[in-house]
C-alpha cells in the first residue's frame, strides 16, 4: 500500500531518521481552505495568529498542570 500522503482532509509528510525514529508531519491547509471558501468566508481577512503549539515540541506526553508555566515555556 505504501505510505499515506492524504487521510480525511489532512496531508502527511514522513521523514525517517538514520536512528530508525519517523517524524511525521500534519497539515491541514488544503481541507481547511476548502472548508472556508464552501461556508463563503473565504472574502475575510484571516487571522495571523498561531496555534499555541510549537513545532519539535513533543506531544507525547502532558506537562504536569502544577508545573510553573515558567518552566512549561522552556520545554
């Protein structure tokens, strides 16, 4: 079969390390733009904000809540 470039609206990007670890990249551009355009928003000025997940941030596993978000931010 192979690997998977698009799944349910969303595009994946695969990098394989020398190490034998995958990274894989998410994107949902392309669905989201389609979304916009077929609800008729697509004349509205988007915003520039990001998400507040950072790219190489790990999220396989959930920071302590008790953890200052002075340390959570060093992560």
């Amino acid at each position: 079969m192979g690997q998977v470039s698009f799944f349910l609206g969303i595009e994946l990007t695969w990098l394989h390390h020398n190490d034998g670890h995958i990274t894989v990249g998410l994107v949902q551009q392309s669905f989201t733009e389609t979304l916009i355009d077929s609800l008729g928003f697509g004349h509205i000025h988007q915003s520039t904000f990001l998400t507040p997940y950072r790219s190489g941030l790990s999220i396989n596993s959930i920071v302590h809540e008790s953890m200052p978000s002075s340390e959570r931010d060093e992560l």
